[in-house]
C-alpha cells in the first residue's frame, strides 16, 4: 500500500474536492494523504475527519500546505485562480505533480505558472474529462480532413441555470475545428446565438446552446456536407469525469519531468 502515490486534494469542502476524495478513497491506484482548506472554514477538521475514517486514519487535514505537500507525490487542486497560483510554488517545492483543474485564469497568472514548472510537472485542463478532450482532438482531426466543404455546427446542452452560452468547452470544440481546418475561429463565427439559428455563411462554424432541466453537458459536433452528415458526440452524466481524468493526470504525471502538460498529453495524443 505504501508505495502507492499519495495524493493531496486542495479545496477538500467544496464540490470537486469532495468528489475528489471519494474517488482517490475508492482508488487501488493512489493513496489518499491530505485534504487541504482555507484557514477557519468550519468543514475542516469536521467532515473532513469523518470522511477520512477517523483521526488516525493517516490523512493530514490541515490549512498549512506545505506540510501535507511534503508527503505527497501529486497535488489536485480544484480552487480558485490566486490560491492555485500559491499552490504552484508550494508544490514545486515539494517536487509534487501539481493537477490544476481551476478554470478563469487569466493570461498573467498562468505565466505566473512557468518558475513552479521548472522543478516540477504541472498538468492544467480547463475540462479535465478524458471524453471531451478526445473529442477535441478528433474535432480537430476531422475537421483538417474535410475541409471547407463542410459546414461545421457546435451543438451543446446544459441544464437551466447555466448562464454562459456557448458553453467553454463548446467554444474549446470550436477552436479545435478552426485550427484543424487552418483559420481563425473569430474568422469565421460570431460565436453564441444562443440558440437562434440563422442562415450560414459557407465555412462557418456556427454555435447551438441548448438549455433545460438537469442535463450535465451534451456536446455534439455537426459535420454537414453535401448528401452526408457526421456527427461526434460526448455525453457527461455524472461531473465525477473531471475527477478521474485528474487523477489519471495525477498518475500520468509520477515519472514526467518538470514542465507544462495538459490532457492532450496525459491521453499520449500529442503529435
Ligand atoms: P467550489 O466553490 O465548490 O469549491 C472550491 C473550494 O476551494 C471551496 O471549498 C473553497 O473554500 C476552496 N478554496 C478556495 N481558496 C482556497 C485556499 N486558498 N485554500 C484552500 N481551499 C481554498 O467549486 P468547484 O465547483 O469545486 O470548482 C472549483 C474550480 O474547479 C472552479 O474554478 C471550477 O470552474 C473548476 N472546475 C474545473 C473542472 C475541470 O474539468 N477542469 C471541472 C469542474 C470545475
């Protein structure tokens, strides 16, 4: 048991980090060794202790990272863009793989990334789930394949509280059509219509929200040409998908050198 990579989750309380501590529990492949929270929130200590099995259970619940991180092999951290950037440092430190999962990073912080990716591997994914990043890289493919001649429709649905349209991994699916095909995706969309189809203009890639009830995330890449259609499509039932492809990432990343990685190479895709 102990040789498995241990693994400490940051923002442990809130929903991916719970999600993230059921499944590295559940795992044979990673060990559980510290859940990390900001100082004085009051699920620290608490449910934390209770998830873990008890005090003794070998886990550090801590608001002091550096400490957890010393133990551990990899960090998954899903928490808010200033904190990821703390835990970069701490982690490189600790020479820990660091699986970033935080989203709304701006361009400054993520070259705030680059001195913590020269001592250790960091692997960041604005989705993480290995699904939708094959999607994108099979976008990317058939689109470079069929050319212009195609028109190209992203179509996705979410549930009714969603707010943004398209969604971001519509407008990533999007991005991976246009660079298959060699153009700008601001070239040839006017990106959301949320929902309003109007006429296209040939080679556009147009974008389709769809939103109700509970739906997790469909997103489907429309291929139409003349007399045929393809479509590519990914489904997500359960957000537990971000949390297995961070910790595959976590895994992928024990014998990689320090550097910036993201899912395109956890999946072995890179050309
Ligand atoms: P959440 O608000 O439920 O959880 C975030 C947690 O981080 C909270 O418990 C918060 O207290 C904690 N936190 C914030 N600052 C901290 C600090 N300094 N130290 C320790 N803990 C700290 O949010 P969530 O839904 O779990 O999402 C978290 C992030 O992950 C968001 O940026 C979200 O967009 C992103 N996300 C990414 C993916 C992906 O596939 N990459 C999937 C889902 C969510």
């Amino acid at each position: 048991m102990s040789e498995l990579p241990g693994i400490v989750v940051t923002g442990a309380s809130g929903r991916m980090g719970q999600m993230l501590i059921r499944i590295i529990r559940e795992s044979d492949r990673a060990r559980l060794v510290g859940a990390i929270e900001r100082s004085g929130h009051e699920w620290v200590g608490q449910d934390v202790g209770r998830a873990m099995g008890g005090a003794d259970c070998g886990v550090i619940v801590t608001d002091e990272p550096l400490e957890a991180f010393a133990k551990a092999q990899a960090v998954i951290d899903f928490t808010a863009p200033e904190a990821t950037l703390e835990f970069a440092k701490l982690a490189a430190q600790a020479r820990a793989v660091h699986v970033i999962g935080t989203t709304g990073m701006s361009d400054e912080q993520i070259a705030k990334l680059e001195p913590a990716a020269r001592h250790a591997p960091i692997v960041r994914a604005g989705n993480m789930s290995l699904g939708v990043n094959l999607l994108t890289q099979l976008t990317r493919q058939v689109a470079a394949a069929l050319g212009e001649e195609f028109d190209i429709e992203v179509i996705e649905a979410h549930h009714r509280h969603k707010v943004d349209a398209p969604s971001g991994t519509a407008l990533m699916l999007g991005e991976a059509a246009a660079e298959g095909r060699g153009v700008a995706l601001e070239d040839v969309s006017d990106r959301g219509r949320d929902g309003i189809t109007g006429a296209r203009k040939p080679g556009d890639i147009g974008f389709v929200a769809v939103r109700g009830g509970d739906i997790v995330g469909e997103h489907d890449v429309l291929f139409a040409g003349e007399g045929e259609r393809i479509i590519l499509r990914h489904v997500a039932t359960d957000r537990a998908i971000f949390a297995r492809g961070a910790l595959r990432a976590a895994l992928w990343g024990q014998d990689k050198g320090p550097g910036q990685y993201d899912m395109i190479d956890v999946l072995g895709l890179r050309r």
